[in-house]
C-alpha cells in the first residue's frame, strides 16, 4: 500500500462560549486543519491538527504554528517526503518526516493520525490495538471553564455536574485574589466529591506568587497544579513548596523533556498530548518512557473536533500511566443526543455520530481506524479559507 495524496481543509467550527485562558486571551478555539490521506489501495486516512499560534514552550524552545502553517508544511514539505511509503510503516515514515523539516510537530501530527487511522482499517482494528491494546474503554473527563467571570464559571460548573462531569478544571494565572475566590466558591457549591484542578498556563509572574496562589487554593482541595510558571526550573521550585502535585504542560513536548522534568524534580505528571511531540507514534514513545520513571498523565490537547479527539482517546486507552480526568472533549455533532454543557466546547462537529458519555467518562470509538466517519458536507459548511 502506498500514499498517493493529501488534501488539507482549514475549518472554523462555531464555539459554545469562548474559551480563554492565560497565554490565549484573543484567540478563538475550533479553526482547525483537517487533513485526508489518500492511498493506491482505496483506503482513506483523517487528521486533525488544531495548531495555535499562540501555544508553544518556554523561552522559545517551541513556536506556535496555524492551520495555514500546517497546510503549507504538509503539502509543501511533508507530502512529498512520504509520498509512495506505506503509510503502516510508521517508523520509516517519522524519520522521513524529521529529515524534511524541523519541528512543527502539530502539522506531522495530523499526518500521523491519518496514517494511523488507515493502518487500523486495513488490518481491521482500532488505533488503540495498534497502540498495544486498551487498559481502559473510557477516559473521565475534566470538564474546562476558560478564563471568565467567577459568576459564570461556578454556574457552568454546576450545571456540568449534573450533566455527570465529576471533575472541573479551572484555567487561572492572571489574577491571584480571583484563582483563589473561584476555587473557594467551587468547593463550598460543587461539595467534596467533585476534583478540583487548577491551570495558570504559565500564567503567574513569579515562582512566589505562584506559591502563594495555590497554598490558598489546598485549603479548598485541589488535586493537581498544572503548569503554574513556565520551564521545569520553575516548576521545581514551585513543586518543592506546595502540597499539590505538580503537572507539566507547556514543559512536557518531547521525551528529552520528561527527562529533564524527571532530572530536576519538577512534575509528578504531564500532560500528555498526540500533537505536541507530533503524533501518536512519538506520543507513546514520551509516555512510555515517562512510565518507567513513574511519571503519570492525563490526555491533553487544544480542545480538539471529533478526529483528533478519537486520536486523544486511542492514545489514553493504550497508555497503563493515563490515569488522571482528561480535557477530552465529548464529541457531538448539531442535533445529536448527549450533554449540553459537560465536555462540550463547540455548537456542531465535522463528524456524523456523537461520543458516548458514560459515567462521566467519554468513551473510545470501536470502528476501526480512529472510528469516526466524516461528514463532507459539513468541511464546506465550516470552511475558513
């Protein structure tokens, strides 16, 4: 089998609210890449790439990249470097990948899903089997409020815990007296049984201040710390004076960055994502050897569409060390049956069927491949190009 061609859609889905948080104040989530992969054997692969220009790692070490960068990569650069390779062997393929461009792992990333999602339908099987097989047939969901009034982030919260969500994550990092207040009042409504995480995206302008900000918040209980300051120098600093474990976030892209986080003490977790370190291939690489140094994860991700979410969930089943609530948004086209407010981040989606949500958990697809069809019609309504 061979890779004869690519096409790339940039589409812009309409979000449910706007959602915020520390380093991505202006702009909107949903607008996206899509990529499809065509083979010699009538077998067609998907990708999602939600690029962001705005996100990348500390001190320049990683860049943000667009959907229109992702295009231009692709089709420019990446395509004809595995052009007439056998999408399955994935391996052969990266390297070809790396050899053709530096960096912009969310654009090889969207490659790598589809050629993942082509592997699973020629031998039958879902991503997660390739993967090594599944440890779990769902991932909890971490339901997200964005940076926005405390009003409506207790609210929202509320209402997604009728809605069955049993974990709320709050982004914070621009305002200590306001991350400490919604912590304090998400406690006294939501009661002891719902987890409560926290994530400053880097957000905080000192170490100390971040201190400060969540020895504040462990008085109402949270239960992980994500990415308070930015770079795992920081973060040991921030570890080694607070309670709460540490998770890395914008300091977790690559496996040479989990040992680097392991060497200074400065995560007791990461965020794991199938895009940052540019695909499902490297992922599982990062998260195995994060594995073997006791490191655990949640899945993690820019609040992806339907295909790479089924991407996110495959890569959390086949991971034995993704044990924590997930940003895993519970896909759901318009008119679909499912929540309203409980993992939902967008009003319609570009695939045909929902996401099952059940007991607070989104479950993985069960076709083979990534398990999601694709809706055409709705690539053209969405088009942003």
């Amino acid at each position: 089998m061979k890779i004869t061609d690519c096409t790339v859609y940039l589409v812009a889905v309409p979000n449910r609210r706007h959602h915020t948080w520390a380093s991505k104040m202006t702009a909107r989530i949903g607008r996206h890449a899509i990529v499809r992969v065509e083979t010699d054997a009538g077998i067609t692969g998907w990708g999602e790439s939600p690029a962001g220009i705005t996100w990348g790692g500390a001190a320049g070490r990683y860049y943000g990249e667009s959907p229109e960068t992702v295009k231009h990569v692709i089709l420019d650069h990446l395509l004809p470097a595995v052009k007439g390779m056998d999408p399955r062997r994935m391996g052969e393929i990266h390297l070809a990948m790396d050899r053709s461009a530096k960096g912009h792992p969310y654009a090889k990333a969207a490659l790598d899903m589809a050629f993942y999602d082509i592997s699973g339908k020629a031998y039958g099987v879902p991503v997660s089997t390739l993967l090594g097989g599944r440890h779990r047939e769902g991932i909890e969901v971490a339901h997200s409020l964005g940076i926005m009034d405390n009003d409506l982030c207790v609210a929202e919260a509320e209402q997604a815990v009728a809605e069955g969500a049993r974990t709320i994550k709050c982004k914070t990092g621009l305002d200590p007296e306001r991350d400490v207040d919604l912590v304090r009042r998400l406690r006294e409504t939501l009661g002891d049984e719902v987890k409560i995480r926290v994530d400053g995206n880097e957000g905080y302008r000192t170490i100390w201040e971040a201190v400060d900000v969540t020895r504040a918040q462990e008085e109402y209980g949270i239960f992980i710390c994500e990415q308070p300051v930015a770079g795992a120098e920081g973060l040991a600093k921030v570890a080694a004076r607070i309670d709460t474990p540490v998770m890395a976030d914008e300091s977790a892209w690559t496996v040479l960055d989990i040992l680097e986080l392991h060497d200074n003490d400065a995560a007791a977790c990461f965020s794991c994502y199938v895009t940052k370190p540019g695909g499902l291939y490297r992922a599982k690489q990062q998260a195995d050897f994060a594995d073997n140094l006791e490191i655990y994860c949640d899945i993690g991700g820019s609040i992806e569409l339907g295909i790479g979410n089924a991407a996110n969930l495959h890569l959390g089943a086949a991971l034995p060390n993704a044990i924590l609530p997930s940003v895993c948004p519970v896909t759901k086209p318009e008119g679909a049956e499912g929540p309203k407010i409980a993992g939902i981040y967008y009003l319609d989606d570009i695939v045909t069927e929902p996401f099952r949500f059940q007991d607070g958990a989104v479950m993985i697809p069960d076709g083979p491949g990534l398990g999601v069809e694709v809706d055409l019609a709705k690539l053209e309504k969405y088009s942003a190009e």
